[in-house]
C-alpha cells in the first residue's frame, strides 16, 4: 500500500477470469490476456461522491466489490481508523490494488460471490484494521468474544443481501454504573438490496470456520452454534434440535461438531446450468428472491395472526421463524417426541394460513392460494430445520448409521423440488441419479420427484456404485449438487455419474465434476 500522488483513497480490483467469464470483460476497463486468461480491472474511489449512491450500472462481477466497499466505508470508515492512527497531521491518499484469482467454475453455486465478500473484506481488513476500530468492537465484537467470528458472518451476509446489521442486546454500563441492554444497528444500503439477491450467511460462516474434515451444525438469523440432541427416553429414540429437548437428562446426548468419516469423501457435480445471481433480474436471482421472500411472508402472517395474544416483550424476540418455533413450543408445552413432533407444525401452519390475507401479493388470484403457498412454504422449513438436518447430523455421527442417511437426504432434495421449486432438470436429475432412483424424477407436466414408485433402488454392485446419500445444494436455479461415497470408490463412481449427466443432458457444456473433503476455513499466508 503506497501513497497515491493525490489525495484520494482507490481501490481497485483486478480480476483473473476463468473459462466462461468472457462476457464480464464488456464493461470493464481496459481488459488484457496473459497467457490466454482475459484480466479485467475495476476501480472504486472512496472520495467520490458516488460512494453516496446505488450503483445500479454494475450489474455484472463489479457488483460485488462496489457493493462490499460501500457497505465497509458506509459502517466503519475504510480509512477512519488508518487516520487515527497515523503519524503525521497531513492526510495522504492511498490505492489499494488488491488480485483475485479463483480455480472453482463461475456461476456453479459453491459460494464464489460469498468467497469474493468474505475475502475482499479480509483482505481490506489486514491493511486498514476495521477490527480495531470502536464500532467493530462493539458492533460485532472483540478477539475474545465467543461470538464475534458468528456476529462476523452474519455482517458479511447482511453486505451481500444489503438489510442492516444488528446485534441484539448489547450490555453497555453508563456513567453511574447502570447497566442496560440495547440494540447495535450497522445500516444497510438505501434500498436494501446489496448484490441483489436476499440471501443469509451460511456460505460466509463456513468459509470463516471451516476445519478440515468436519461437519459443524449452525443456526442462523443470527448465526449461531447449533446442535442436535438424541433423547432415548420413552423406550424410543428422538432426534432434534438441542434446544427443544431436557437438556439435564442423563439420557440426552449432544454434538454441534461432527467428523466426516475417514473413509468417505464427497463429489461435487456442477451441473454446467449457470446459476448467476449478479444484480437484481437475473433468472436465478429473481427465483431465489421469491423462495426468500416466501419465508418472511410466512413468518409476517404468523406474527399478524399471533400479534393479539403474544405478550409485548415476548412479541419483541421473535424475528425469525425459528423464533416461531421455539415460542411455540414452550408455550404449548410440547416436548419433541415421536408421539407429538407435528403439533407445533400445524399450530404455526394454521396460524400462517389465517394471517396469509396480510401479507398477500397482487401476482395471487386468491387468498386461499396464497395461503397454502406460505403454509407449505412454512411446513418445508420446519422439516429441514427441525426434523431432517439433525437427523442426518445424527445419522453422519456414527459410521454404522450411514444406510439410514440415505432416505433423509432424499426427502430433503425431494422437498426442493417439488416445495421450494428451486431446482432445474438437471439439478433435480443428478442426486436421484446417483442415488439410483432416476425412475422417480417427472418432468411432465411439472419437474416433481415422485415417492410413491416405489421401485428399488439400483444396487450397489462392481457394475453401478451409488451413493450413500445426494442433494443438490445453494441457492439452486442451476449450480450443484453433492454425493457421499466411499474414498476408494470416488473415482469410479465419479465417471459413472459424469457419463451418465452426459448422455442425459447432452448440451450443457463447461460442466465439472470433482472429488473433495471439507477443508480449512479462509487463512492468510
């Protein structure tokens, strides 16, 4: 970082693209090739006055630092604590040229517009210390808080989606020693839009605390540790959310952090359907959008049908429809057993149905519509949350449980395609193929995997492997999906399922398909 001959504070990014990016090199400045690779550059200056404005011309890749820039310099200063903290009085102008590079394919859904905000602000933050700077402090926390690195994903998401960020309850002592709790809001962009699309912050909390070959159970809005409980009580065997559950019992046991057996691996198949979400009125942003929005609306006629009988300061902790849950829960008195696991999704579910009429949109014909929408909407979410990922969480805890992880991770993808409606043929195609049950998935009149043919699955044999479990995965609308497998069986299994997508899908092209594990989260070098 060197001083600029003028008084002015740029940044400016410069771009390797990969294979498929050409289009980005359009509207960039002054694009050049070394050794083949087109190399576009964007400059931002944080003097401008344009820093005040949306930017609604960047609608391709320089969308992404545009936005994260603003939203850094609109909260903390980019510069603010680098002048507090300078030697001379005379203020100095600086260019920060900062390269990206990436090998992961473009638009595939594996979170590389959530790798471009989280590292862009690594990056920014390791020159200027926005983390010293006393509204990160109290904002989003201090190095020996246990849930700054949280409060810290779910900031980066709220740049991308471009709501405002709040830490909730804040204990802050005054001047005559009384202590009071009080909410810390770090504003979003003016019309709440950040990159265009109204995402959360999954992909950024597993790029800041990713550890090698473990899978870590998390719950967002705000993002925070989460963990399954198994309850033997009852001569039966329940698996759920840990904060459902007599956490006291010596019969409950717990896990938040699970290791991925050493003898499986995961492989990625990017389905060569871009799913490119850059700015508002692309086709997958606008999907993703109403799949997002649905939730809220369910959430908002929950609360317009609770409102009259929920008490002021309870009213005031429900935000989410989790909070729904929980409240819900408690409140009837319902354990989460086998017997009775359905009752708080039916309450929540009638009350979305009655408080539906409040929230409806003009593009419903009719109530009623509108309302099964939101109810089912409601009924998907309650499922994954509640019933489908702790139990795969506990199905993945012990090796011996593997065969029953299957059918859970089937109805889950199952659900995105025939619920959510997030997934395209061939992101619907490629889990049931490598399941072996190809045979449920209709495209007539509707894409919709049917259950009911119940024909076996393909067996595992030298002929055919097939995978322990598959889903598609990210915001859908094109991208990728996962399978598990055994190690020794990757490789195989990998060019079964490749030449199988290809024969399906022929014409998709730029596809890729590769064997990983989980990894480290984001580090310097």
């Amino acid at each position: 970082m060197a001083p600029a001959a003028e008084k002015q504070r740029n940044i400016t990014i410069v771009s390797v693209l990969a294979d498929g990016m050409e289009h980005h090199a359009m509207n960039s400045a002054a694009p050049f090739d070394v050794n083949g690779r087109t190399v576009i550059r964007h400059t931002i200056n944080i003097s401008d006055d344009s820093m005040k404005k949306d930017d609604i011309a960047n609608k391709d890749w320089r969308i992404y630092p545009s936005t994260t820039i603003r939203r850094l310099e609109k909260n903390f200063g980019l510069f603010a604590h680098h002048r507090e903290t300078t030697t001379t009085d005379e203020e100095r102008g600086y260019h920060i040229i900062i390269a990206i590079s990436s090998n992961l394919p473009t638009a595939s859904g594996l979170s590389t517009s959530s790798c471009f905000v989280t590292g862009l602000f690594l990056v920014l933050d390791s020159h200027l210390e926005m983390r010293s700077s006393q509204i990160y402090r109290n904002a989003i926390g201090t190095a020996d808080e246990e849930d700054t690195i949280y409060n810290l994903s779910t900031y980066l998401g709220n740049i991308e989606n471009g709501t405002c960020y709040t830490r909730q309850r804040v204990k802050r002592t005054g001047i005559d020693a009384t202590t009071e709790e009080r909410n810390i809001v770090l504003e979003g962009t003016k019309n709440g839009d950040g990159v265009g699309t109204f995402g959360g912050s999954e992909d950024h909390a597993a790029i800041l605390m990713g550890k090698k070959r473990k899978l870590t159970l998390l719950s967002f809005c705000p993002t925070r540790p989460a963990s399954f409980a198994v309850d033997q009580l009852n001569n039966g065997l329940t698996v759920c959310n840990s904060e459902d559950i007599d956490t006291e019992s010596k019969d409950v046991n717990q896990k938040s952090e699970l290791e991925l057996p050493s003898k499986l691996v995961f492989v990625i198949a990017y389905s060569g359907a871009r799913a490119e979400k850059a700015g508002q009125g692309t086709g997958a942003s606008i999907g993703y959008n109403y799949a997002s929005d649905m939730a809220s609306k369910a959430f908002k006629a929950y609360n317009a049908c609770s409102t009259a009988a929920i008490h002021d300061d309870e009213q005031k902790k429900l935000y989410t429809l989790a909070d729904s849950i929980r409240y819900e829960r408690k409140k009837q008195s319902i354990s989460h057993d086998t017997s009775c696991e359905d009752q708080v999704k039916k309450i929540i579910s009638d009350k979305v149905l009655k408080g539906s009429a409040t929230v409806r949109g003009e593009d419903h014909a009719t109530v009623a519509d509108f309302g099964n929408l939101l109810t089912k909407r409601f009924e998907q979410f309650y499922e994954e949350s509640e019933v489908l990922v702790p139990t795969a969480a506990y199905c993945l805890a012990e090796s011996d449980r593997l065969q029953m992880l299957g059918p859970i991770v089937d109805k889950s993808h199952r659900n995105a395609v025939n619920i959510l409606k997030n997934q395209i043929k061939e992101t619907a195609w490629l889990p049931v193929s490598a399941r072996g049950i190809e045979h449920q998935l209709q495209t007539k009149p509707t894409l919709y995997v049917d259950e009911s043919k119940k024909s076996e699955q393909a067996p595992r044999n030298h002929e055919r492997i097939t995978a322990f479990a598959s889903s598609a995965f990210g915001a859908g609308f094109g991208g990728s999906c996962w399978a598990l497998v055994y190690r020794d069986e990757a490789e195989k299994f990998l060019l079964q399922w490749r030449s199988a997508y290809d024969e399906a899908f022929p014409s998709n092209g730029n596809r890729e398909f590769f064997i990983t594990e989980p990894g480290p989260g984001a580090f310097s070098l």
